[in-house]
C-alpha cells in the first residue's frame, strides 16, 4: 500500500529526492527542506490525518526522526516517513500545524535528543527540568554515572 | 416510667434545694447555671465521641468495609486515639500567615457552637434558656460562624484557603434564606419563635405531616449550612486540598472538625425539633425520643455523605437561588392560605388540606419541570 | 465566554495544583491561570516519574526488557507485556502457539476490566463521592488480581508474556476460578451502573464538560476511551486486527455527545464487551503449547518495526530499531497517555476549577505512562 503512495508521491513532487525503503514496516525517506510540504500533501490529499508517533534516532552518522502516520479511513498499514538531520546542528521543521498532537512529542524529542523543530511553538523541555545539561538518549551520554548540574550547595 | 422521665428536672430541683439551704438564693441560682454549662460542654464532648464513631462505622458499613474495629471494642476508643493524636500533633503557623486573624478563626468558629446548644429542649423542661426569640436566635449565631470561616480563609494566606473562605461565604448566606423561610411555615403554625413553644404545638400532630415540602426544603438548606456532602465544596478534598482549613493543625484543626461536627448535630436537632416533634413520643424517657430522632436524621446526612457527588459551586447557587428560595416562598404562601382557611375546623381537615395543598405544589413543580426539560431538549436538537 | 470590560479592574490569579494533590492521579502538576473560578489557561507540567526508560531499554536485552514494561502503566502490566512481546514477535517473525494466543487475550481482556474499573472509581472519587465508588470498583478488581496471581505469581507487576507465548501454562484451578468470575461481572457491571448512571448529580457535573469534538480529537492524536466518546470509530483490535481477535464477536461503543458523561458510558460499555470476548475465549481456548523454544542468546535480524495495542488507555506502540546485537539499538514507547494529555487545555478552556478534576480523570492518566 505504501508503495502506491510512494508513487504518487513522487508524481507530485518530482524535484524532490524521495527514497523508497524497503523492510518489515516499508518507509519513505523524504529531506528535511520537503517534510513540510510532503506532509501537506499527504494530509489534506491523501488523508492521513491521524499522526501516531514521532520519534528520534541516533545513528552513528546521523539523526533520524521517523513518524508514523495513519489515515482513519483506510484502516491499516503506517505511513512511515523518515527525515535525517545532520549530527552538528539537528533541525527540521516542525509539524505542528498540521497535526497538533505532535506538540508534546516533538518537545520529547527535542528534550531526550536534542534535535530542534523550526516552527514549534513552545519548544522547551518536557521532562527533564528546564536547566538540565545534556540530551539522555543520545548514544554519547553515559549509561551510569553520577552528574552535577549548575553550582555546588553551600553547606 | 414517670420517674425516669423527670429525671434530670427532678435532679436539678434537688440540687438547687440542697444549694440553697446554706448558701443565699443568687449564689445557688449562679451554681445551678454554671452546672448546666458544665453539662453542656460535657454533653457536647460526648456527643462528638459519638457521632464520630458513628459516622466511621456507618460510612464504612456503606462502603462495604467494617469500620474502625482494632481499638476497644467495636472501635469504640478510636476517638480517644485521634484525640490524642490531635493534642500531640506539632502546631504549626504559615510564616505569611496573619497571626492575630489566624488564631482568632478556631475559636471564633467554636464558640457560636456551643452558644446554639443553649436553646435546644432536649426533653420536658430540659432547656438551658428558654428564650422566646429561640429559632432567631439560632439563625443569628449560626451567621457567626460565616464570618468565622472567612476569617480562616483569610488568615492562611494561601489561595486555596482563600478559595475555600470565599465559596464558603457565597453558599452560607445563599442557603440560610430558604432555611429561614421554611421554618418560617412551622413559626406561622404555632405563633411563637420559642423552640419549647413549638416543641408543645406538636403535641397532637407533628409538623412534619403538615409540611413536608417544609422539611424538605429545610433539610436541604441545612445540609448546605454545615457545609456536608453533597454541598462541601468548601472542604472539597480533592480539589482544593482541605479549603479554608488547610493550613491548620493539630489542636486548631481540632477546634474546626468539632464545630462541624456539632454543627451537623444541632441542625438535625433542630430539625428534629422543628418537624418530627422534637422530645414527645410514647413510652421512653423523652430525652431519649430526641436523641432518637435527631440521631435518625444525622443518618440520613451520613448516608448522603457515603453515596453522592458533590455540586459545583454555580449549581450549588443556582439550586439555591433558583430552586429553594421560590419554592419555599410558594410553600409559605400556601401554608398560610390552608391555615387560615382551616382555622378552628379541628385538627383532621387541616391535616388534610395541608397534605393535598402540599401533593399539589409537588404536582406543579414537577410539570413545569418537565414542561422545562421538554424546551431544552427540543432548543438542544435544534442547535 | 464573553467577558465584560468594567472600570474594575480585576487581576487572573495563578493556581498550582501542584505535584502533589489528591486527584492528579500521582505526580502531575497543572499551571492554571484564574479569572475568578473560571479557567482562563492551563499548562500540564510532568516528569517528576521520568525515568529514562527508554535509555534503560538500550542497555538491557531484549528478554531483560520485559519487567520494565510492567512499570510503564503500572494498573495494566499485562497489555504493557503483550504490546512489547508482540513487536519483538514481529521483528524476529516469532510464531506463537495457538493456546498462548487464547491465554494472551484473556489476560489482556481482563486488564481492561481492571483498568476500567479503576478509572470510573477514581473519577467518581474525585467527584466528591467519598471513595464509595472506589472500593465498589475495587471490590471485583481483588477477584482478578487473585487470578493474575494464580497464573503468574503477582498480582500487578505480572511479567507473565515471553516472545513467542507466555511463561507458565494455566494451573488446574485457573478455568474454574475464571469462569465463577466471568459469570459474577454482569451483575457486578450493573450494580455499578445503577448506582452512577441515572444519579442526578453525576449527570449535572459530567454532562456537557470537556466537549471534544472528533476532528480535534484526531487532530490531537487522541486514542482509545478518549478517540471514541468523540464519535470516531476506531479500535485497533478492530481496524489493525492482531493476535487472534478477529476470531470474536464484539462491538464498539462510541460516544454521541462528546463529553465526560459518554467517556464514563464508554467506558463501561467496553467492559460488557470485554466480558463478551472472555466468554467466547473460554469456550474456544484449544489444549497445547504455550511458548515457543528460543536460543539462549537471542539476537533478532536487523531492522526496525513498530508494532501498535489497543490497550485499555489508548494506542500503545512500541518502535524498536534492532541492530543485529542482544540488545535493542533504540526503544520507544508510544504512550497513549501522554499524547492525550495535549488536549486537555483545550478540553479546560472556559470551564470551572471544579470541572478540570473530572475533565482530568475522564482522560485517565497513570504517571508511570505519561513520564515513562
């Protein structure tokens, strides 16, 4: 089913490099500067209005943000589309217009990876206290370990 | 029988006679007064290691739970548990809070209290004052206890207390109007404000038979009073923590869980006395009868407490206001149209007429209830 | 609502139900800013249970994961299993035996039952009802917890699901237990409805508060109870159908107005259907195997799935990047709670500080979800 959509897809944006990725759940890689519009067109044309998921990755050569995208109406089978961002500065592009409950989970990722979503209204950290240093679910961030954060206590 | 019935009475007379034999007449009066004030408060110690108690084990009972069971038998020390717990229990004084207003409020919400307790006949010729201003006068220090609140609210410098004094203020003042005006029915009907006088006009009838509606509204309005389930919104557990008492501990938060407790007591009382006939009732003692009754209509509270919600604060004034004061105005007016009407026929045609003028009220507002719930309905399928 | 501009000049208050309070449900702290009683705005602040797991589930194997997954709901640890050992069962093409099946969907179903009743007890509790409710709901809810404990030793934090069946097979006095509970829950259900449904005080607090429409509701990636008193008819065990749950017979309820009353009716619908599954299940349940022999050190192929539950919150869904190794290279769990929780708000703008409790427990959080 997504190869179908892959294809129409790749009708309606041919300037855009898109890749089929092929694997138990088949994905669509799309880059960062398209999501925006690839994801319009897959929302309001295609009607996959349901966003599932979002999620971060950390590869050892890149980021990855992957989301999982349903449509109410065809029932099963995710959309996935999957987004790299380079390791220096990891931006892309917020969808929260399009789908407000990406609100909370874009902030997660952005909190546990330190990848920024350009455009998201209130981006701060989640679940970690604001003043915390670091991104947890980084593969560089320890395992174990104790960490001060901000001064010593004067006792 | 006759002489378990005077039993008290005849114990103070007693008294008195053996007083005044060495001591001079004013000195025996002034010994007599200062022992039935000393009955009082004990009486009311008593009854709030009671109805605790009670109220534990019912709710429990209704929750499908043996209540306190561990500490003497039937759990009938756990007073004196909390008790102590209460006494030894740090005292503790938010830095911001007010001093002087702080330690004011327990106090201040206490004493109108124990002053209601003054009034209350609890059998033939048991009252502490039988002042024939009686129901106005218990009206008038039960709004002390307003002021009390707030004052409590206030003084914790916290929001939630402040939240709690003021939805506590809001819903008193609402709801003593139409307590007032249905006791007003049963003030019309003996002509007197003296809780012993009308205790005597139910000698051959009870007003509760006359003027259910009456009752009810006044049961209701009661209930709002004292701040129980369902209107305790301003203790609301789970929203604003404790409301106007949350801030206190230990001895103070004593004072407040005494006053409303005793509160609840005096107002079945009160409406035990109003409607059900106050101490009158065949074969037992009647102190016994107005123990009986007032403590059957704290079940009812009891019961109410274990098995609903509570309102919201809007509903709660809308209830009031839109529900209980019309009502109860309406109740007043037919009431006083029966008993005129039926005055000096005897006692069966005004029983009558005033049950059938009550199953017509209740006929009335339920049409027009229905007649309301049909245009809502109708303006909601058409929006 | 209209608000009326006077030469008085009133202020908005800033209330803190804070972390700890009786109705949050646990560590939840809500900013909610006051004009009077009403509700002006509200920010949900949370991770005061967070705990990494996420982090933890790179350094743990893939086995090792499995109790982890008891903690994340931590009413409902037997679908927090079932979603988990599925989505490894799909990465490494796992088959499971046709008894593990049935035994899966019966635990699963009366998870639901538990849950259900847990949430409507608790929302009435913070309605004002004095814990009655509470422990009526609670009453049934020990009946099901001894099963829990027969089959696999706990009560709540089970860990009874393994990739490729479950641990233990039934003991002998498991069916008849079952089946004396199974029969008792009708009655049970409509004691339960008859003390709340028709009272008139529930109905005047919960109807019309917290009005979410369906295209807001998908908008805001609602899911489970929540999605379906809005109207919108989406179950996964009915639109994604997986395990065996296409072998029985049960209907959806949807809500029609949209507002804490239908998710209180929802909810005890899904308990009658519940019911419904777990007496057709006990009828078909074949003898047989109950698990599957794996190797000793297990390593799936490469690769990453996402595999999705209805569990008795929401959407629960479990994304997991395998690189070929003992360990998972990435674990992410799609909480349902956490994602409902965007909308509440929304669902809070206008209304009172009393209805933002109901509106709360209608959503039915548990912290060990939402803060992972």
């Amino acid at each position: 089913m997504s190869r179908e959509v892959y294809e129409r897809l790749v009708e309606e944006f041919p300037e855009t490099s898109l890749e089929y990725l092929e694997g138990k759940d088949p994905a669509i890689s799309v880059k960062a500067d398209d999501l925006f519009e690839v994801a319009r067109h897959l929302k309001e044309k295609q009607g996959y209005d349901y966003l599932s998921a979002v999620t971060g990755v950390d590869y050892p050569d890149r980021f990855e943000v992957i989301y999982h995208l349903y449509s109410m109406k065809e029932g099963p089978g995710p959309l996935i589309l999957k987004v790299s961002a380079s390791k220096e500065q990891p931006e892309v592009p917020s969808l929260v217009s399009l789908w407000p409950g990406a609100n909370f989970q874009e902030r997660e990722v952005y909190d546990l990876m330190g990848i920024r979503f350009a455009g998201h209204p209130d981006l701060k950290r989640i679940l970690l206290w604001e003043g915390y240093e670091g991104h947890p679910l980084r593969k560089d961030f320890p395992i174990e370990g104790y960490q001060t954060i901000g001064q010593e206590e004067s006792s | 029988m006759p002489f378990l019935n005077d039993l008290f009475v005849n114990l103070s007379y007693w008294i008195h006679g053996f007083l005044a034999r060495f001591l001079p007449l004013w000195a025996a009066d002034l010994i007599m007064m200062l022992l039935t004030i000393a009955c009082l408060i004990v009486f009311a110690l008593i009854t709030i290691m009671l109805i605790n108690w009670l109220e534990r084990k019912v709710i429990g009972r209704f929750q499908d739970r043996y209540g306190p069971n561990r500490v003497g038998p039937l759990g009938i020390l756990q007073f004196v548990a909390d008790a102590i717990k209460m006494f030894t229990k740090e005292d503790i004084t938010p830095a911001n809070a007010d001093r002087v207003i702080f330690n004011l409020a327990p106090v201040m919400v206490v004493v109108p209290t124990f002053l209601m307790l003054a009034v209350l006949p609890f059998g033939r010729g048991m009252v502490a004052a039988d002042l024939n201003i009686g129901f106005l006068y218990i009206v008038a220090i039960s709004s002390l206890t307003t002021i009390a609140i707030l004052l409590a609210g206030w003084g914790s410098r916290n929001k939630y207390s402040l939240l709690g004094g003021m939805r506590v203020v809001a819903q008193m003042i609402s709801y003593e109007v139409p307590m007032v005006l249905s006791a007003l029915g049963v003030i019309m009907l003996t002509g007197s404000l003296s809780l012993v006088s009308i205790v005597e006009g139910q000698s051959r009838v009870p007003f509760i038979l006359l003027q259910p509606l009456g009752f009810l509204i006044y049961f209701m309005s009661a209930i709002a009073e004292v701040n129980r389930a369902p209107f305790d919104l301003p203790e609301a557990e789970s929203e604003i923590i404790a409301g106007y008492h949350t801030e206190y501990s230990g001895m103070k938060y004593a004072m407040f869980l005494l006053a409303e407790y005793i509160n609840a007591f005096i107002v079945s009382a009160i409406a035990a006395t109003l409607f059900l006939g106050g101490w009158q009732g065949p074969l037992l003692p009647p102190y016994v009868w107005f123990f009986l009754k007032a403590y059957a209509i704290y079940f009812v509270l009891m019961w109410l407490r274990g098995t609903l919600p509570r309102l919201r604060i809007d509903q709660l004034m809308g209830l009031a206001w839109k529900f209980l004061v019309p009502l109860a105005l309406v109740n007043l007016l037919v009431m006083g149209l029966v008993a005129t009407l039926t005055q000096g026929k005897g006692l069966f045609p005004l029983v009558l007429a005033s049950l059938v003028a009550n199953g017509l009220i209740v006929a009335a507002v339920v049409i027009i209830y229905a007649f309301a719930m049909r245009r809502r309905r109708q303006v909601e399928v058409a929006a | 609502m209209q608000t009326v501009e006077t030469r008085l000049r009133t202020e908005t208050i800033t209330l803190n139900m804070g972390p700890q309070h009786p109705s949050t449900h646990g560590v939840f702290r809500m900013i909610i800013t006051l004009d009077g009683e009403t509700i002006v705005d509200l920010e949900p602040v949370m991770g005061y249970l967070h705990r990494c797991q996420e982090k933890i589930g790179e350094r743990n194997t893939y086995l090792q994961n499995i109790p982890y997954t008891d903690r994340l709901d931590y009413i409902c640890s037997m679908s927090n299993n079932l979603a988990y050992v599925m989505a490894v069962e799909k990465l490494a093409q796992i088959e499971v035996p046709e008894r593990a099946e049935y035994i899966r969907i019966i635990m699963v179903e009366l998870t639901r039952i538990v849950n259900h009743a847990v949430a409507i007890g608790a929302l009435l509790n913070d309605l004002g009802c004095f814990f009655t409710p509470m422990l009526y709901a609670l009453e049934e809810r020990e009946r099901i917890l001894d099963l829990f404990e027969m089959a696999s030793g706990s009560r709540m934090m089970c860990n009874y699901m393994r990739f490729g069946g479950v641990r233990y097979d039934l003991p002998p006095g498991f069916m008849p237990e079952l089946k004396s509970v199974v029969a008792a829950l009708p009655d049970f259900i409509d004691e339960f409805e008859r003390l709340l449904t028709d009272n008139e005080i529930v109905r005047i607090r919960c109807q019309g508060v917290g009005i979410l429409p369906p295209d807001v509701a998908v908008g805001y990636s609602c899911t489970g109870p929540l999605l379906r008193a809005s109207g919108v008819d989406y179950d996964i065990r009915k639109v994604d159908s997986y395990s065996i749950y296409d072998r029985f017979d049960f209907d959806v309820p949807l809500g029609t107005n949209y507002d804490v009353y239908d998710r209180y009716l929802v909810r005890i619908g899904e308990m009658r259907q519940s019911v419904r599954i777990l007496e057709q299940a006990i009828e078909q349940i074949p003898e047989g195997e109950v698990s599957v022999k794996l190797p000793r050190v297990f390593k799936p192929p490469e690769g990453d799935v996402y595999h999705r539950i209805e569990s008795p919150k929401g959407e629960l869904g479990f994304y997991l990047v395998s690189d070929g190794s003992t360990n998972p290279y990435r674990y992410k769990i799609r909480s349902p709670t956490f994602i409902n929780l965007i909308v509440l708000p929304e669902l809070c703008k206008g209304h009172k500080v009393a209805d933002v409790v109901a509106i709360l427990g209608s959503i039915d959080i548990v912290l060990g979800e939402v803060d992972r």
